[in-house]
C-alpha cells in the first residue's frame, strides 16, 4: 500500500466514524485530502524496531517512547542516549528499559 493510500484509508476511516457513514474504502476526496498533506510536507514518522537501528541513529537525533508519557531521548555525543533527566543511556539499555517501539521525531540527516 502506497503512502497516499495509506493516508487515504486513515482519513477516510476517521471521517466515517465521525460522521456514521458506511462507506466501502477511501472516497474521492479522501484522497485529494491526503495528495495536499504529502505536497504540505507530511511523511509518515520512523519506527524504530531493533536496538540496533538505536544505535545506528546519527549524533542529535531525538526519538519517542511508545507509552503515552511522551518522554523524548536524546542521542548524545558518541553512543549515550540521555532521557529528560539528564540519565545516560546505551541503545541497548534503552531498548531493555524503555517502552518501544520507538518513533523517530528528529533526525539531523533527514532535516
């Protein structure tokens, strides 16, 4: 599935939940809706799957646990990552100790 057709489904699902329609698939405008979020620049976020895709990520990146406390690590100089409190921690230990799969947010070689 295409990325446009992806973002066609979600959008098309969601407006049918809201509105209590029973259509069959994304309509028309679901997919003229999702063709103007990719031209503004949408892409859909990384996942990060493996401790070793942690660990390959570039100085500076900034990923995102998947619980819903929104907590943010950032990659620092060589192969610590540090948490909002300041702790250092390897791919690895992050990926035992943290809540994943992770989301990418930032990443300097992508910006």
């Amino acid at each position: 599935m295409s990325a446009r057709d992806e973002l066609a489904a979600l959008i098309g699902s969601k407006l049918d939940r809201l509105f209590g329609s029973r259509e069959f698939g994304p309509a028309k405008q679901d997919f003229d809706l999702a063709d103007e979020l990719i031209a503004a620049g949408y892409s859909k976020p990384r996942t990060i799957t493996t401790a070793e895709e942690l660990e390959k990520l570039p100085y500076g990146s900034a990923v995102q646990t998947s619980d819903e406390t929104d907590t943010v690590v950032l990659k620092d100089k060589g192969a610590a990552f540090r948490n909002q409190s300041g702790c250092e921690l390897s791919a690895t230990d992050l990926w035992r100790f943290g809540t994943h799969p992770f989301t990418l947010i930032y990443s300097p070689e992508e910006s």
